[in-house]
C-alpha cells in the first residue's frame, strides 16, 4: 500500500484540481483502491444507511465499456488510472440489521439502542415516497463522493467529478439492475500529467448571512 503523500489538510483541500489528464503509466492496486474507498467511505449518512456503491473501471475492456458513454470525457477515461462510478443503492435497507449487529458486535451500539433504532429507520424508509428516498440517498452519494476526491489527494492522487455520462445506461452496462442502482457520478483519478486550472471562488459574505 502507497503510504499518504500529503498530510497537511489545507493543502488537501486548496490543492485539489479536476484533472483531465493523466500519466497513463500510473496504475493505482487493488489494495490502494479499497484504502482510499474505505477513507471515502467514513463519510456521514442518513440514518448511516450507506446507500453509496461503487465500481471501478481500470482494466482495458472496462474503459472500452465507458468510452461511448462518456463521449465528452475521453481524456480523462483513456489516461486515468480508473474512474469510479459511484451509485447509490435504492435497497440499501437490506443492510440496515447487518449494519446495526455490527456495531452492537463491535461495542459501538447498546442492543436496546439497536432494537429500537431498526425498526424505527425502516418504517422511516417505507413511508418516503421514491423520489424523497433517492434525494436523500443521492445527498449521501455527494457527501462520499467528495470524500473519495479528497482521500485521493492525500494518497498523492488527482481527481476530476464527471457528471456528462449516459446515467440511464452506466448501471446496466456494468451488469447491474438499473431500478436498483442510481448513478450519482464519474470520478477519473490517477496521477496529474498537467497542472490543472486554478479556479475562483464566490467571497464568503455573499454567499452567506448570519442572523
């Protein structure tokens, strides 16, 4: 495993760019990969329901898969070390007692405090319409998704979110039901081979009030 390069958290957080291109000759392990995801994944969730999934595409034939989706980003899908597409999972309850034992398991989570926290969660769930459930879901996915982007950085990788892609034909294209998995977005990650755009941002008071 690649130790972290950068531990200084603001310049995690000032340094990031979106990277177009890559060194195409910069491959990232498996064992990486699941370390950045397992970082990413300490993001916050509702009701810590984890909705979020992800496959990620670094072997030839997968990118050959991505390319006519994902016709505008070519650059970034040919020289990446992987892009990861981040779903988020409109069953994700099917895990809410193994999340929950886990934690009880763990010393986490009192058991009363489990036994009156699951079935409260799912009758939470049950009673949202479909599209107030993806909308929350979809807020979780945003959340690990920049966390992915700035546990990246720290590993000395660059990123760059993607969100022009076919989002009704990525999930089927990777064998995966569609009704079931929703796309959030694209992430291309790999080593910078340009420096990338310095961007502005909006002053802070006039973005926001205090009252």
């Amino acid at each position: 495993m690649t130790k972290a390069t950068i531990n200084d958290f603001n310049q995690i957080i000032s340094g990031r760019r979106s990277i177009r291109n890559y060194d195409p000759s910069v491959k990232i392990s498996q064992e990486e990969m699941t370390e950045i995801l397992r970082e990413a994944t300490m993001a916050p969730s509702s009701v810590n329901l984890q909705p979020w999934r992800f496959v990620v595409i670094d072997s030839e034939e997968g990118k050959e898969t991505l390319k006519p989706l994902a016709m505008f980003n070519q650059n970034q899908v040919e020289t990446s070390a992987a892009v990861v597409a981040v779903f988020v999972d409109m069953n994700s309850t099917e895990y809410l007692e193994t999340i929950f034992d886990s934690a009880v398991e763990q010393g986490k989570m009192p058991q009363e405090v489990r036994d009156r926290q699951v079935p409260a969660i799912q009758g939470l769930v049950d009673q949202l319409s479909e599209d107030a459930y993806r909308e929350m879901n979809l807020i979780d996915g945003g959340l690990v998704s920049m966390q992915f982007m700035l546990a990246a950085r720290a590993h000395g990788y660059d990123t760059n979110p993607i969100g022009g892609y076919e989002k009704d034909q990525i999930a089927e294209a990777y064998g995966l039901d569609k009704d079931r998995y929703y796309p959030v977005m694209l992430i291309s990650i790999g080593k910078a081979a340009e420096d990338g755009y310095e961007s502005v941002r909006l002053p802070i008071d006039t973005i926001a009030d205090w009252k």
